[in-house]
C-alpha cells in the first residue's frame, strides 16, 4: 500500500465531547483504499466514540470524519460492513430471516440475500442451522452469523470492532482467513482489537489511541521505530541491577528483564558479569506490539483487555 | 425513507409468525362464542322445559283451592286431583305418588307447597319448576291476550322525534358512525402499547441496534416500526371482527340476535370525518409518546412504569365522562378536552355525542398535531442518542445538550 493510494477514511481535527468531558481531542489520521488500519487504544480511549463518529451514530463536536470524501450516510455510496463491539441480533427469528433481513437492508435483493446467506452458512459449518430461531444457538455460532452480516454484499468498507472477542481458537483462524479473503479483493479493513499478534499479522498501518489523543500513528514498524527502536531481553536467575547510564529498566516479568540500552552492548555485557548476573539469553530486540501496548497504556490495561 | 418497505415487511412477518399475536386476536371470537354457545344451549334448555311439561314421568297429584289451574294443563301433565293436602303430602310419603302440589285459594298471600319423591339435589327443583309452570300457564290462558302482553312486558314500541328543521331525529344511532373511532382507538392502545414499547426497546436489549443504525436511518427503522403496528392493528381488529361477524349471520336465529340493519345507521360525513382526524393524530401521538419512552429507557420492563402513567392519564377522563354529556362547556371537560394527554376520548366521545364544535374540533386537532410533531422529533433525537445505552436511562439534559 503506497502513500500515494487515495484516502478512503480522513479523519481531521476529530474533537468529541460529551457533556463537560472531552472523549476526543483533536484527533486526525487518514486510513488508505485497499489497507488494513488497526485502531489500537485501552478501554475508554475512545475507539468506539470514533467509529461511531465516523459512521454518522455520533455526531462530532468539531472537526470532520469523512469516508470517500464525504461524511457518511446510509445510503450514500460506499458500501459499509460493520460489526459493532456491543453487538447482538434478533434472538426469536430464525438465522436465515435475520441474515436476508440485513442483506436487504444493505441493498440486497431478497433471493440475492438468501442464496449468499446460505452458502455463507454452510461455509461456516452452520448449513443446518438456516432454519433454527437464534436463541437457540450457542454464543460462538451466533458471533460466526454476525460477522456474516458485517461481510454481506461485498463491503468496500469493513469496520469490525473486537471481532475475535468469543470465539475459540478454531473459528478465530476461520474468523482471519474470512477477512484476509475481503482484503485481498481489496476491501479496505478497520481492525479495533487487543489481539497484537492478529495486529502484527493482518494491518498495514496502525494507530494507538491514548485518552482521546493519537499516541502512536503509522506502519508497524514506523511506530516501533517511533516508540523507541530496539530493546534488550535478558533471562537471568539473578536479578538485573539498576545502572542509569548504560541502561534503563522497561519492566522485570519473573526471569525476563527489558532494558532499553543506553550504550554498548560489549560494555554492558561486562557490567553485568562484573555484578554477578549470567544469563541464559542476552537478545536484542525490536519491541513487539504487545511491548509497545504495555508500556503506552501499562500492564493494568492489558489485563483489563 | 429507503428501505422503509424492508422493515414494515420484517416487522410484520415476524410478528405474525407468532403465536401470541393469533392467540390474542383469537381469544375475542373464540370467548364470544362460547358465551353465545352458553346462551344457545341456556335458551335451548328453558325451550325444552316447556316444551317438556307434557313429558314428565311421574306420577302427580294437585290440590287447586285457587281454581286458576287449567284442566287442560293437568291433563297434559296427567295430574289426579286430590280432595285435601294432608291426603296429597301422605301419598307422596306412602310413594303412591312421586309428586303433590298444593295451591291455596289465595296465591298472592298465601304459599304453594309442593312435595315430592326425593330425586337428587339437582333434579328436585323439577317439581318448582313444574308447580310454577302449571300456574302461570294457567294464569296466561285466562287473561286477555292485550293483557297478558303488558304483564309480561312484551309491548313493543317505536318513538320518533324530529329535529328543529323537521328531519327525523335517528337518537342513539347516530352515535354509532363516529363512535366506532373511539372503540378503535381504546382497541388499538390497550392492544398495540405495549407492543410499541417492546418493538421500541428490542433492538436495544438485543445489542442490535448498532449494527442497524449504521445501515438504516433511524427515522426509518421508527416510522417502519410504527406503520407495521397501525397495520398489524387493523390485522388483528379484522382477525377478531371477522368470525364474529360470520358467527353472527350464521347463529342469529339460535341464539335469538337482534337484527343489525346497517341501512338504519345514519353516516355525517363531518363527524365522521372529524372523528377519523382526532383518531389519527391521537393515535400518532400516543404511539410517538410511547415510543419517546422506549427510546429513552433500557429496557421494555422499566418503561413499563412510565407506559402506566401514560395510560392513567389517557384513560382517566373516563371517570368524566357522564359529564361529557350534561356539561360540555363546563371547565373540567374543556381542560380535558384541549389538554393532549387527556384530549382523545373526551374528543372523541364529545364528537360522537354531538356536542363538539366545529371550532373545538379544530383547535384541538391543531394542538394534536402540534404535539405529535413535537413529540416524534423528540422522540427520534431521544432514539439516536438513547439507543446506545445500554444499560441507562437517557437525561432530558443530555438529549437537550447534545448536538443534532
């Protein structure tokens, strides 16, 4: 995806408040045609205020959210697909009634939206299913449908907040390979998640949302080069001393010590040694996401997600 | 309003999909008909009894001091005369006879006994009910025909009035036409309100909402949710009139029914207007406040309380309502009149009855229709900012701060 490829999503000077407090502050980012944008942040950062902001829910209190040029309407060009974090469905209709409901909705003609309702169904491994009230299937089969409904009618835009949140690892593998499907026909993908490895997988660009506030913007390795270049793993029995000029401490997790190194590696090394510490690895490293995640919102946030 | 068609269409099928909703149209024609079975097989019961004087089975002996029963009758009933009672009440002891009626010679003073062979609980009323029969039959076919008419109040009447410029008055009848919108409009709220608010509230306790929100206008997804309700009323008032209509022509002979001549019922066009004005925009309205409520509750359950007030006060003017009649222009029946909570049924029933103005007609329609807007504006702000929360209700402060 080069930076010359078009804008399908420009956000400018995005600001949201609701009441006295002030959700947004002045967010902006742009997301390319045919990319895969991660809208990364803490519970309460404000993804979900910024999706519905960009999807007309909210309306912004300043600033712009624009999708093709244009703020977005239901029944404005761009074809949307969008699963909500806060989602659920009709649970006393039948599977098959709720997904034509919505391929209508979208545009669809109603024998167009049974027939791919269907064959998605029994891609899903839920061709029996058609038929069965809603209610009465289990948790996972009922997110496999709702991510059905967000893929309907060939989206050009595909918004999916938390999509693997609920699934086992089998139906999260069916779950990716579905979206990697739509993204190699060049569907443009927003991806809100915690999930740093389907991150470091599947998006193209990022951005870290740190109360209303872009933290963190660009490519995965921009925004690891941007967050701070290379750290050092150390798996020790001794406990790593503290030492201000050759190195600072990110975090200790049992054996493991990150360091952010401040000079050579050589005379670190010696410095180590010379305090007793041996270590069964000594690594450098570009932080990983799930680094980088800790470190800009704290352990606390990843626990909490 | 895209997809306008794609959501009446949902709303209605499913809705007609279930049970409950046949179960609740059903309930009425299937209730009227037991009780017209209940009348058919009463009256048929009442028919056999007279019919069955002269096929009772048992041996019978009377004493007439009184002399008003017919010989004729006793010969029906095949009844032995008796000299004196205490020979009458010792043959029914002895079972020589199953039965023994003593009339005294003066039956408006004095008591007709009646003894008999003891035959159950239920079956020893026979012999009252034959002692009764023998008398006021025999009474009946001693008086004259004129007579015996005013007594058994079977006189029928017919009364014409006319109004000031000579037309025949119709009376009660003219209530009919422009009364049906006040039934109507009771039928379609105490069916439909809580309906409103359930379809209102789904979306939101099913975590939908979102989802469809970002693929229909919510202007849209209300007005499709009402226009399906005003529809699956008139669905469900033909499911309920419909066989009740067919049981009427078909047991009208059995089960005694008046006749029904549509003809004789006098149509105003203007009340009948005015009603159907007044029916639409309270009905409108009530379903807009109801869904403001929806919109702006979690939940259908906790809307409820709310629903119930709102009822209190659509309702309560019928404890008035004698007051609409004799005292149009009194200040209670103004103010419930042109107050738009409480206008519907005293407007409605005024204008049937006839004594609403032309200009209070007017005026109140106006207030109607100012109100609705108002409150479906409200009432789709309140949806777009409430539908989100989840678990919360939405502050008049936050609908009024917020930006549009």
């Amino acid at each position: 995806m080069s930076k010359e490829t078009p804008p399908l999503v420009t956000v400018n000077h995005f600001r949201m408040d609701f009441g006295k407090k002030t959700v947004i502050k002045d967010l902006s980012f742009d997301i390319r045609k045919g990319e895969t944008f991660g809208l990364l942040g803490s519970n309460g950062s404000g993804k979900t205020t910024t999706i519905r902001a960009l999807l007309g829910i909210y309306q912004p209190t300043g600033g712009e959210l624009l999708i093709d040029g244009a703020p977005y309407t239901v029944d404005g060009s761009v074809r949307l697909g969008y699963l909500p974090e806060e989602r659920g469905l009709y649970k006393k209709e039948n599977v098959i009634d709720i997904m034509t409901y919505f391929g209508q909705l979208k545009g669809m003609k109603r024998s167009e939206a049974k027939e791919w309702s269907l064959n998605f169904l029994k891609r899903v491994d839920l061709g029996n299913e058609a038929s069965t009230r809603l209610d009465k299937l289990s948790g996972g089969m009922q997110q496999k449908i709702q991510v059905g409904i967000a893929v309907m009618d060939n989206p050009q835009l595909l918004i999916l907040d938390e999509p693997a949140k609920g699934f086992d690892p089998v139906n999260r593998r069916l779950l990716m390979d579905i979206i990697e499907e739509h993204q190699e026909q060049g569907t443009t993908v927003i991806f809100v998640t915690h999930q740093m490895e389907e991150v470091e997988r599947l998006c193209d660009r990022i951005l870290l949302l740190k109360d209303g506030a872009r933290r963190l913007y660009g490519t995965v390795d921009e925004v690891k080069d941007e967050f701070g270049g290379q750290v050092l793993e150390i798996v020790s029995d001794q406990q790593v001393p503290t030492n201000e000029k050759l190195y600072t401490i990110e975090r200790r997790e049992g054996r493991t010590t990150m360091l952010t190194p401040k000079a050579e590696m050589l005379a670190l090394q010696r410095f180590l040694l010379s305090s007793g510490v041996t270590y069964s690895r000594f690594e450098l490293k570009r932080p990983s996401l799930d680094d980088i995640f800790v470190d800009v919102y704290g352990p606390s946030a990843k626990e909490e997600n | 309003m895209h997809n306008l068609g794609t959501v009446v269409r949902f709303e209605i099928v499913r809705t007609l999909k279930k049970k409950s909703f046949w179960i609740a149209a059903l309930a009425v024609p299937v209730i009227a008909g037991m009780v017209g079975l209940i009348i058919f097989f009463s009256n048929k019961t009442t028919d056999d009894q007279t019919k069955n004087l002269a096929n009772e089975q048992y041996s019978l002996g009377i004493t007439d001091e009184s002399h008003l029963i017919s010989d004729q009758l006793m010969g029906v009933v095949k009844a032995q005369k008796i000299g004196n009672k205490a020979e009458g009440e010792a043959a029914v002891k002895l079972g020589k006879l199953d039965a023994y009626f003593y009339y005294p010679g003066n039956v408006s003073k004095e008591t007709v006994q009646v003894y008999g062979k003891d035959v159950g609980f239920f079956k020893n009323s026979r012999y009252q009910d034959l002692a009764d029969q023998l008398l006021k039959q025999s009474a009946a076919s001693k008086t004259d025909p004129n007579l015996r008419a005013i007594l058994q109040g079977t006189t029928s009447y017919s009364a014409t009035t006319f109004t000031s410029d000579g037309q025949i008055d119709k009376g009660l009848l003219k209530l009919i036409a422009p009364g049906i919108f006040l039934v109507l409009f009771y039928f379609m709220i105490a069916t439909f309100g809580n309906q409103i608010l359930t379809s209102i509230t789904e979306e939101k306790e099913n975590r939908v909402i979102e989802m469809i929100l970002a693929t229909i206008k919510p202007t849209t997804l209300l007005v499709g949710k009402l226009l399906s309700l005003i529809l699956l009323a008139f669905i469900q008032m033909f499911t309920i009139l419909i066989p009740i209509v067919i049981g009427y022509f078909v047991f009208k002979n059995q089960l005694s029914l008046p006749n029904l001549d549509l003809a004789s019922i006098p149509i105003d066009p203007l009340a009948v207007s005015i009603s159907a004005v007044i029916f639409l925009l309270s009905f409108v309205m009530f379903a807009g406040i109801l869904m403001t409520i929806g919109a702006a509750m979690p939940t259908a359950k906790e809307a409820g309380g709310f629903m119930g007030a709102t009822f209190a006060l659509l309702f309560g003017p019928l404890y008035a309502a004698p007051l609409f009649f004799t005292s149009p222009e009194s200040p209670v029946v103004q103010f419930l009149s042109y107050f738009p909570l409480t206008a519907p049924i005293p407007l409605l029933l005024r204008n049937a009855i006839g004594n609403l103005s032309l200009l209070e007609a007017g005026i109140a329609s106006a207030i109607l229709l100012i109100v609705t807007v108002i409150v479906v504006r409200i009432g789709v702000r309140i949806f777009r900012f409430g539908a989100l929360e989840y678990s919360r209700k939405l502050s008049i402060k936050e609908v009024i701060g917020r930006k549009a």
